[in-house]
C-alpha cells in the first residue's frame, strides 16, 4: 500500500515587509494565500502537474525585522500572527512557529524565522527533540518567539565570525528541525519511521557587499564565503550527533551570477546586437559556444570602450562602464559599489533569464550532496520595491537566483511519482506580477511517497 502527502515549501526574504509595512506587505499575503493550491502557477507554468492542496506547510522566512530590525521587530508577531490566524489556515490545526528576534545577542541573532502547518487530514506527525533525541507526537499551537535558547525542538547557528574576517560581522547562519510526516493510514516499524524522517533547514548566506569586488575574481570573494558556510552547514546536520537524514536546504542563499564572466558576457551580447545576431538563446546555448565568443569579442574594439574609473586619492577602482563608441557614447553597463545598471535588462526576464543559468555556478559545488529541481522563473532577486514596478529590477545588484530550494540526494526518494514516472512537483516563484519587496520568494509542492 502506497499513499503520499501534499507538502508545501515556501522560502521568503521577508525584509522588505517590514522595512515597508502596508501595501507590499499585504499584498504579499495576498499571493502567499492565493498559491495554497497552486491552481496559477501550475496553469502558467507546469500544466501538466497535477496539483494538490497542501497538508504540511512549511514557511522559511530570513531577515525578520528587515534592515532596522531594531525598530521594525515589533511588527514581526502581528506579521505571524496574519498568517497563522487567517480563513485560508483554519483547517491547519497544529502550528510549529520559531522565531529568532532576539537581537540584542549578538553573538547568536538570525533574524530566522520558521512556521510549519499541519492539516487536520494529516495525523501521526512526529517532530524531533534534540535534547532527549527522539522524536515527539506534535499537537496543538507550539510558539517560540524570541531568544530559541534552550527551545529543543529546532537547532539553530548564527556562523562563526571568523567565516568573513575582513567583512562585518551579519545576522546569518541557519535554523533546522527535523519531522517525520506521514498519513495515517501508513503502517510502519520504529526503524522504518527513523528512515523516513526528514530535516527542513533555514538557510541564510553572505550576500555579496561590493559588485565592484564581485567583479575582480571568478569565482569572487563572495562566492567563496558562501561555499564554505554552506559546506559548514550540511556538515552540521550530517554529522554524528544525531542520525543524518534526508533534508531539505530552502532559503536565502544568496548566490550570484558569476560576475566577472557575465560582464564579458554582456559586453558579447551588445557585439552580436550590431552584427545582427537576435537569436540570445541560441547564441549562449550554443553546443560549443568559445568560438562564437571569441568573434564577439574581436567586434568589441569596433563597438564598445571598457573604461575603470578610479579615484583620485588612491588607485582603487570606483566605476566600471562600458559605453558604445557610437551611438553618442550610450552606457550600455554601469558598475559601482552598490550599483549596477545593464541597458538591456530584459535579458534577465527573457524566456525566464534562462540563458544566463549557464553563470549560475555555485551550487554545482554541492552537486555530490544536493540536487535541485531545473530552474524555469526569472532571478529572485532584487526586485523592485516601487509598488508600481512589480516586474523591474533595482539596480543596485545583478539579477540572480538567491532564494532556492534544495535537497539533498536521499531526500528526492521523498518526490512523489506519478504513474508514468513524472514527478508531481512545482518549483516556481509566487507574484511575479505583485510587488513582494526585493526578493520573489520560492515555493516548492511535492507528493511526498510513504510505503506500508
């Protein structure tokens, strides 16, 4: 006998709710309500999946409070509770909600924030305690807002300072519980619930301070720090003090495009709009794409200048811009520290950005340990915050895919197969036409699989 449930993960930078409490914030509900059975983004996206309602929720919210969280926390319980105490989760009779807004230690402050919901349909839901090491009957309203220290049911670590020793010290690290889920119809040993336990871990890594630092090196500085954080992290809920499992990584994880590539990229792409080459996708997705780069490149001196502005009390770059030498000297790329302006933005939105996933390379570092579902919506992040701009991206940093949901290798047995093999799972952004703050956040559906 095989049954499975309906699990919803959702990931969400929630910063720019607080830092903008009103309209985006209610929108934002709105949209996260309105995905409770998938019903747009299936049709819109992935028509062949059959969708499921939810029994099992699970949100990851990063930056609670936002930028001023000192003076924003104090919107993050009636946040939670606009949530928890809406008409769309009243069937959800069991709620887990842990919540790290403690900010006056800061030697262990996230700004993390997690709730799972459990349907009414959905019996025999086990959570683990990590100090007794077992796992626990869930039941009722669990809520933990504040300081999680000495709260036994979730894990949570701000990263070591001396992850980053030349860069302030942030509000990151990761929050992690572990559950096993399944129906209530489904007979199972005590060994055979062990194996089916799973952990669902909030992540938040090191965004990138600098574009023009980003720009120096490939892979960056940057790249690099959030490398050996993640590392740190799966070796932490791997390791032997307790009973590795599969889990789930959903989170802000901040990965960026490759920088210093994507700026030749970009100055190639300008090339092939003068020598009459429209086809983008054709022309990055090509089978062996160096050559058809190298003759970009060799246009470039005729089309474009390069130019690295420096400032005059040192020899330290402040600008990067690239301009036509025609078309009265048009900026097609602007680089500073925290700007950066590409002409031709569209390319981020064109066909779901996906001719520059080719440039999304740091999580193939972890492809011996995770897997992801393929990629097929636009970068996440960072969107505009203009009520208006919903679809438009800020210029403050390239458009890349930060909010993402990963698995690692044992948990896709998790996945929920169809008959005819087809994995009933959607893996997409919510509003992408609504103003949701900076970041689109993720959601993910899937049948999970139980065997009696």
């Amino acid at each position: 006998m095989e049954t499975h449930v309906d699990v919803l993960l959702v990931t969400a930078n929630v910063g720019s709710l607080f830092d903008n409490v009103g309209e985006i914030q209610n929108e934002w509900l709105q949209e996260l309500f309105k995905t409770r059975d998938l019903r747009p983004a299936c049709v819109a996206l992935l028509q062949t999946i059959h969708c499921h309602k939810p029994q099992f929720v699970a949100l990851h919210f990063q930056e609670v409070g936002g930028k001023d969280y000192m003076v924003n926390m104090g919107h993050a319980e009636s946040f939670f509770w606009s949530i928890e105490s809406s008409e769309e989760m009243k069937d959800f009779d069991r709620v887990s909600i842990y919540v790290d807004n403690h900010f006056q230690a800061e030697d262990s402050f996230t700004a993390l924030g997690s709730m799972y919901f459990i349907h009414k349909t959905l019996k025999n839901i086990q959570q683990y305690d990590f100090n007794v090491k077992d796992f626990k009957a869930v039941s009722g309203q669990n809520k933990h807002v504040g300081s999680l220290d000495g709260v036994t049911m979730v894990e949570k670590e701000k990263f070591p300072k001396n992850f980053w020793p030349d860069f302030k010290w942030s509000r990151k690290g990761f929050m992690r519980t572990r559950w096993i889920i399944h129906n209530q119809y489904v007979l199972c040993t005590n060994l055979t619930l062990m194996e089916r336990g799973l952990d669902l871990v909030n992540v938040h890594l090191f965004h990138d301070a600098s574009n023009l630092i980003a720009c120096n090196a490939s892979p960056s500085i940057y790249s690099a720090n959030r490398k050996n954080a993640l590392r740190y992290v799966i070796n932490r809920i791997s390791d032997s003090r307790y009973t590795p499992l599969p889990f789930f990584l959903f989170g802000d994880f901040n990965f960026r495009l490759d920088a210093l590539s994507l700026v030749q990229v970009f100055r190639s792409f300008h090339s092939s709009r003068h020598s009459g080459h429209r086809d983008v996708s054709a022309w990055c997705f090509d089978t062996d794409p160096s050559p058809c780069l190298c003759f970009h490149e060799q246009h470039l001196s005729n089309s474009a200048d390069v130019q690295k502005v420096k400032k005059d009390s040192s020899n330290e770059v402040e600008k990067i811009i690239c301009e036509e030498k025609d078309n009265d000297h048009q900026v097609l790329l602007h680089i500073e520290e925290k700007l950066f302006t590409y002409l031709h933005q569209a390319i981020f939105r064109e066909d779901n950005g996906r001719a520059l996933l080719k440039y999304d390379k740091e999580v193939a570092a972890f492809h011996d340990v995770i897997r992801e579902e393929d990629i097929k919506f636009p970068p996440s992040y960072p969107y505009s915050e203009e009520y208006t701009k919903p679809t438009q991206y800020m210029n403050t940093r390239c458009p890349a895919w930060c909010d993402r949901i990963l698995m690692s290798h044992t948990a896709q047995e998790f996945i929920h197969k169809a008959e005819d093999g087809e994995k009933s799972v959607v893996y997409n952004t919510v509003g992408p036409n609504i103003c949701m703050g900076d970041h689109k956040c993720n959601i993910k559906q899937a049948g999970d699989q139980f065997s009696q």
